[in-house]
C-alpha cells in the first residue's frame, strides 16, 4: 500500500470547480484547502506507485482550470 498527497494549484476561476470534483472521486480519500503556492492538497490510497501516477494524470491533472500538481509519496506501514 502506498500513500500519495498532491499538491495542486489551478486557474483562480476553477478553484471551487476543481474542488467540488475532486471532493465526488471515489479514488481520491481526501481533499483540503490551502493558501499560498497551491491552493488544494488531497490524499491517495494506492496498492503501488504506478496507480498514484493513474490518478495523478487521469483524474487530477485532466480537469480543467489544474495547471500545476507536485506529488510526494511514501508508504504506509
């Protein structure tokens, strides 16, 4: 099992869009707000590494209005 927290920072005008979609994705287990750099932070459960990458470029990087992700890993013991 390995942990993911994906940094994201969007277009000011899709903030809550973005939000609001990440908040209905069954793969997505967390999703928080923030202020600064980024403005969304949300946290992936994965068997492995390659399904982190999945869900980073087909359910979070896809959306309109993310411009940037930054992903840290790690693994759950």
């Amino acid at each position: 099992m390995v942990i993911g927290y994906v940094l994201i920072n969007t277009d000011p005008m899709y903030e809550h869009e973005v939000y609001a979609s990440l908040c209905k994705n069954k793969r997505i287990k967390e999703v928080h707000p923030l202020f600064g750099e980024y403005v969304l932070i949300v946290k992936i459960d994965a068997d492995d590494f390659q399904s982190i990458g999945d869900i980073v470029i087909n359910d979070i990087r896809s959306l309109n209005g993310v411009i940037d992700t930054k992903t840290l890993t790690g693994t759950n013991f």
